[in-house]
C-alpha cells in the first residue's frame, strides 16, 4: 500500500511538474500559460481526493489516472514542438530538436515492455530508458553550449561504459562471495547508472556543506588527475609571472653587449674585428627575438575582436611579405572567395599568425616556389566556418613530426626555437577556431585556419 500510494502521489505530481519545466525550459514562451498549470493542479487534487475515496474501487479509476497522466505528457510534449518551430534561434531549435527525439525514442523503447505482460521472454526497459532520458535531459538543460550532437552522446556513452563497467564488477563481487543476484541484469544497470550519475552533484553537495565548516580544505575533494590538472595551471601561472622579470634581466646585459659591440665596431679598422663583432650584435639580436617570442607565449594578452573581411587581412600580410625583400624567386598566387561573410578577429593578431606560417614556408622553400593562399567558406558539424589555406612548395614536413609540430619548443630548424606555431595556436584557439596542418602527398606543407562565422561573442583571456 505504501509504495502504491507513492506511485499514486508521483503521477498526480507529475503533470503540473512537467508542464512548468516545459513552460521554464522556453523561457515561457511556449503556449503553456500559468493557469493551465493551475489547472492540473486542481485537477491532481480532484484525482488524489478520488483515489482515497470509495470510488478507488472503480475498476476505471487507476485506468483514468494513467491516461490523464498521458495525456499531460503528450499535450507538453506537443507545446514543445510548437515552440522548436516557432523559434528563431538555431541553437535553441537544435538542442530541443534532440531533447524531441529523445523522448519520442524513449517512449517507443519503453512500448517494448508489454512483450512481457504477454508472458514473452523480454527484459524490462522502461526504467533504466527513463533515466537515460532524464540525464540526456540533464545534460540539453546543463550544458546549452553544447550544440553537437556527438558531444552529448560521447557524454552519455562515457556514462553509458561506466555504468556497464560497474554492473560487471557487481556480479563479479557476487561471484566471489558465491552468492546470487536476486534482480534482473537491466535493473542492476540501472541502479548502476543511476549512482554513477549521482556520485557529481553529491560530490557537489558534501562539498558545499564540508566547506562551510573547513573552509580551507578544498582539495580533499580533487581526484588525482585534478591534481594533476591542478599542477599544470600553477605552473603556467607560475611561467607567467617569472617571464617578464626573466626577460627583462635577460634584455638589460644583452642591451649593454650589443651597445659595446656597436661602438667598438665603430672604432675599430681591422676586417676580422669587425666581423666578429657583427657576429656578436646579430647573436644578440637573435636572442633578443629568442626573449620576445617567450614573452609572447607565456604571458596572456587580451584579443581585441571586431567584424572584419578575411580577404583584405590576407592582401594586407601578402603586401607585408612582398615588402620584406624575400620572395624574389617566390610566386605569390591567391584563390580568394567573393562574397565571404564577415568574421569575428583580431586582424593584427590574424596577421601575425599568417606571416609566421608564410614565413616559415619561404624558409622551407629556400626563397624558391610558389606561395598560395586560398579562402573559402565551409561547413564542419553542420556549423558554417570562414576557412583560409597557406600552402608551399617546400621540402613538407615529416608524418611523426606533424604531431609535435605545435608543441612548444619544438623545432626541426638548427637555430629555431620552436614557439611561433604555438603561439600561432594559442591565437586561433583565442579565437575559437582551428589550427590544422595537411602535409602534401609529394611534397610541401598546408596550414589551413578556420573561423567560426556565427559566434556572438569570444572567451578571451
């Protein structure tokens, strides 16, 4: 009788619970008005006051309870619809298209139970199926950024491979102590699921309420890899604070050899002197390129973004790399698309990362080749991007270097350092967009940057 009641208490709650989340999950501008949730309150009452009377003996009454229920579901379900269609945002309209499907996916898998009410050998799916929508439901509502369809599901199946993997060890355990499982393998998967999705937000809540007497005592909380993850941020924060005091002690004796060198050079008549002595200021120039490179890829530096052609960026890095006395038995081609739409950038941070990648092709093509730069608009996981191609004819670049080739320090050059294309990276990443090299199937290299052509707005360090 207690649990009965509790079912009974659960359906009647269930209808104005579900019509407010619809009416809150459109941000109220679906056709649920307020007192239509008034309504089924009433109504709830009028069922829960039925119920405990005499009339519950009704053969109808349990049978009536369950279509009005239904009925509710299906009219929330209908209002939801009508607002996907109705919105403007393709966001919006695709995240809640997903939470559509769904939940007409679960309410057809859950149909599969009435095999066993005719005495056929089908396992019971309704309840870890309800749950699943209810955490796929979870993560539409909790991460609204997320408007991949792949991301959620690699979310759900990260969560789908835990819970399969703890079912295991649960009649694994059994096994050894030699006792049997008394339920069914799809209600050990849901118990399962069920706490592998819980075990965050207790996390969350325990935390909160250990906090509030040892304030001091976060990081009993944190996971080993937190720890680690922990580590690497305080190193890169640490990086940052020591580089622009390492650069400036670096840079003040630097400043003082080359202004020596510099003077001597003057002063001196004598062919081997002054060639070691240009030696020494080119040295000292390098290292203070060497400094400047450091510089700008420890310490955060803020973007400064607005609307621009990518095209007229792209003609003006062209007109800097002509100017720059390198491309004598260079061929500069270009293949730009009309009519690209603007882009969200920074077109002197833009600039800086072409002329790096162009740079180091004119340095791979030994000052002879052929330089091409191609713009185009694509689509990458049904999202439109702004996409441009550096290519060269160069020497290319080896298969095992290509994934080390943005890592800091790296460098296949004798005098290299090994941080413009991690610079280059950190960039386009500010950006929101991709930084990706396609070796050439002879040879040469291509750099291709894509932009996101719909973004509102940029996280920016």
């Amino acid at each position: 009788p207690f649990w009965r009641m509790t079912e009974i208490t659960g359906l009647l709650a269930l209808s104005p619970c579900i019509l407010y989340f619809v009416s809150a999950l459109t941000q109220r501008k679906s056709p649920i008005r307020k007192r239509m949730i008034f309504l089924t309150v009433l109504t709830g009452f009028i069922l829960a006051v039925l119920m405990v009377s005499p009339a519950q003996e009704w053969a109808f009454s349990h049978l009536l309870l369950y279509l009005y229920t239904f009925l509710m579901i299906a009219i929330a379900y209908l209002f939801l619809i009508i607002y996907i269609l109705r919105t403007h945002s393709p966001e919006e309209k695709k995240r809640l298209t997903y939470l559509v499907i769904a939940g007409a996916a679960a309410a057809f898998l859950c149909c599969f139970d009435l095999f066993s009410y005719f005495g056929l050998p089908f396992p019971l799916l309704s309840d870890i199926v309800i749950a699943a929508l209810l955490y796929f439901t979870l993560l539409v509502i909790a991460y609204p950024h997320l408007t991949r369809l792949y991301e959620l599901m690699a979310k759900s199946l990260m969560v789908f491979i835990l819970s399969a993997f703890a079912t295991i060890l649960v009649y694994f355990v059994l096994g050894i102590i030699g006792k049997a499982m008394p339920l069914s393998v799809t209600q050990v998967f849901t118990i399962s699921f069920l706490i592998v999705i819980s075990i965050t937000p207790i996390k969350m809540i325990i935390k909160r309420i250990f906090a509030w007497f040892y304030p001091a005592s976060t990081d009993i909380f944190q996971s080993l890899y937190a720890l680690d993850e922990k580590l690497e941020r305080e190193k890169t924060l640490l990086l940052e604070d020591m580089a622009p005091v390492l650069a400036h002690e670096i840079r003040n004796p630097l400043g003082s050899i080359k202004g020596a060198a510099q003077y001597l050079s003057t002063d001196t008549e004598s062919e081997e002197h002054q060639k070691l002595l240009n030696v020494i200021i080119e040295e000292v120039n390098r290292l203070n390129r060497v400094v400047s490179q450091f510089l700008d890829y420890a310490k955060p530096y803020r973007i400064e973004v607005r609307k621009e052609d990518i095209n007229r960026i792209v003609q003006k890095a062209i007109s800097i790399i002509q100017s720059s006395g390198q491309t004598e038995h260079v061929s500069i081609k270009t293949d730009l698309a009309g009519n690209l739409p603007q882009v969200q950038v920074d077109a002197e941070q833009l600039i800086q990362v072409i002329l790096n990648i162009a740079f180091n092709g004119l340095e791979a093509m030994e000052g002879r080749g052929e330089l091409f730069f191609k713009t185009s608009q694509v689509e990458e996981d049904e999202e439109p991007f702004v996409s441009l191609d550096i290519s060269d004819t160069g020497a290319g670049i080896s298969v095992k270097d290509i994934n080390l080739l943005f890592k800091p320090f790296f460098t296949t050059k004798e005098r290299g350092v090994g941080l413009g294309l991690s610079i280059c990276q950190r960039i386009i990443k500010d950006h929101n967009g991709k930084l990706r090299v396609k070796p050439a199937k002879e040879t040469g290299t291509t750099f291709n940057i894509c932009l996101r052509i719909n973004q509102t707005h940029l996280d920016v360090p």
